[in-house]
C-alpha cells in the first residue's frame, strides 16, 4: 500500500493539523496493571498505526494496517513495569507479548545461574524504561516523515554498562518501520551479549489459513524428538492442551547478506515481511503456540538460540562486546496488503 506525493500547501486546505492524518501523539494509561505506564502512538497516516512502549524497552505493543491487529497481545496485557519481576521465569507474569518484546541483554533463555549470577528468563531489556525519548516529524517533497529515538541502559554497580540507542523510522510513503538498535559496552569489562527480538503474531493474521516463508537454510526442533521438523510453516485452529513447537533455523543470506521471513494470510489480505543483515542476527527462533487463549507465532531474529547463557557458550556460539565497541543490528518490517 503506498499513497502519493502530496504538496503539503494543498494538503493545508484540506486538514487543520498533521494529527488528522498522521504523526506522533504521547499518551499515559490510567487504568489497570498498566496505569501509570507511557505510551506513544504513531501513525503514518496510509494506513500503519501503532504503539511503542518507552517504559518497556521501547517495544512495541499493537500494530494495525488498516485498522486490520496484526499483533498478539497475552493475556497479560499491557503490565507496568512495577510489576516487573526479572529473576528467575516471573517475566511471564509481565511479558505482553506485543508485536515485538526485546530480549537480553545479557541473558535468552531459561533462567540460570552462571559465575555465581543470577539471570532471569529472557533477560531485563523489556523492563526497562528508556530516557532521552525523542519524536520528531517533518514533511519534505510532500510525504510526512517520522522518527522516534531514545535510549535504554542495563548497569550494574561493580558490572554491565551497556547502552543501547534504539530508532525508529516511518513515512507516509509505505507502510513500513526500519528500526536500528546500537549496542555499546561503554562499562571496562567485555560481556557476553545475547540478543533476540520477540515478534509476536496474531489473530487475524495468524489463522489455519496462513502461510509462512523463510530464507531457505537448515531447520531442526527444539528437542529429541524431530517427527515435526517439516510442520514449522503448517498452522491450526487453537487447540486445548497443545504443546508449543520451537524451530531453529539457519538461514542462507542472499547476494546482499540479508535474510528474511514472510507471514501472510490472504483471506484479510495481510501480511508481513521482516529482514536483516545475517553477519548481525544469524539465527532465526520460531514458537509455534497454537492454545487456546495463547494462539500465537512468534518469529524471532537473534545473535543465538534461546537456549541461555552456558549453552551458548558450550555450542561456541556466544558473541561478546569488547569494552567500548558497539553492536549494530537494523530491521526492516514491511506490512503488507493488496497481496499477488
């Protein structure tokens, strides 16, 4: 979906304000396990609107095109970060599923003890409410432009200093988000970084009738048992008592390094493609859940498996940041309708 060049002088006469249209707009709720929390809604004003946590990772919650929820939300709902519970698995108790829930820095995985240090499940990134939180919006050649910054640290005293300085940017043009996250170790000690971005898809998009593809590239199951290995892109109705299916895969980059999947289903001619450079993500998580009350698949690009921070580093897989050297990782989400 793509809208034409608009002259903004003409555009004037027919709207009092950017925010007919589009734009940013700040918002606090105040109500629920979520009163209290900070919100930032952003609409590009043909059709993409959604919600980005500054409270919470800078994550972000619902995601709409055309008024069409692409996005999972648990049943948890939007949870403030008082409620945030970072040891052991009481990130579950807060975890909001969203369109994307950041995880790491320093821990993916099961919760674990490692050197005498005690790490949560998935790790404290989407407990963490971002400063220097900044949105700006301008027209040029007559398209709206948007982006919204801000930074999140994870410190410890005597440990970690990393900085992370995430970006958004949007445009009336298409109906696509370009995020770029820059991971400094700005503490004197080198840490091992883990890092995974939980994307989580939903009803309507999410339905039997959906449909998967990937970079093509090797895949294996969570596991002993392999029986289900071929089953990572079939999809049913919600089901009681199912267990969730966890795939790895290992995708092939193409002639630009870039790797990518596809979610579309064409009975609400949706969709959605992700993409990324391979040298900084490598590894591709899907959790195929299809409970009832729990329908969901999250696609999740990583710099490693959620298998915790030991195994990782057994497998030889684990990447670490020197002191004073930053990690820089760029997505691109494009939505998709008016499918082929």
């Amino acid at each position: 979906m793509k809208n034409q060049s608009i002259d903004t002088g003409k555009l004037s006469d027919y709207i009092g304000h950017t925010s007919q249209i589009g734009g940013t707009q700040r918002l606090i709720v105040d109500e629920g396990k979520g009163k209290g929390t900070s919100v930032i809604r952003v609409r590009n004003g043909i059709g993409l609107d959604f919600t980005l946590l500054p409270d919470k990772g800078l994550d972000i919650l619902d995601v709409q095109l055309g008024g069409v929820q692409l996005a999972w939300i648990s049943r948890n709902g939007l949870v403030a970060n008082s409620f945030f519970d970072g040891s052991g698995a009481g990130w579950l108790r807060s975890f909001g599923g969203g369109m994307l829930t950041t995880c790491g820095l320093r821990n993916v995985g099961p919760p674990e003890k490692d050197n005498g240090e005690h790490f949560g499940l998935h790790g404290r990134f989407s407990g963490t409410p971002a400063r220097h939180v900044n949105t700006t919006e301008h027209w040029k050649n007559g398209n709206l432009f948007l982006e919204v910054s801000g930074e999140l640290s994870e410190t410890n005293v005597f440990g970690e200093e990393l900085v992370t300085r995430r970006t958004y940017r949007m445009n009336s043009v298409e109906n696509t988000i370009e995020m770029t996250d820059k991971i400094t170790n700005q503490g004197s000690t080198t840490q091992q970084i883990m890092l995974l971005y939980h994307m989580n898809w939903g009803f309507p998009l999410l339905t039997s009738s959906a449909s998967l593809q990937r970079s093509t590239g090797d895949v294996v199951v969570r596991g002993d048992d392999q029986s289900e290995v071929d089953l990572w892109a079939t999809f049913t109705e919600p089901t009681l008592d199912y267990n969730e299916r966890v795939y790895f895969f290992e995708l092939e980059a193409d002639k630009d390094g870039r790797i990518f999947y596809q979610l579309e289903n064409r009975t609400i001619d949706r969709g959605v493609r992700v993409s990324w450079k391979k040298e900084q993500l490598p590894v591709l998580t899907e959790w195929k859940m299809m409970g009832k009350g729990d329908y969901v698949l999250g696609l999740e690009p990583g710099n490693t498996v959620p298998i915790g921070r030991k195994a990782t580093r057994d497998q030889g897989e684990a990447e670490f940041l020197e002191a004073g050297e930053t990690k820089e990782v760029s997505l691109k989400i494009e939505f998709l309708s008016q499918l082929p």
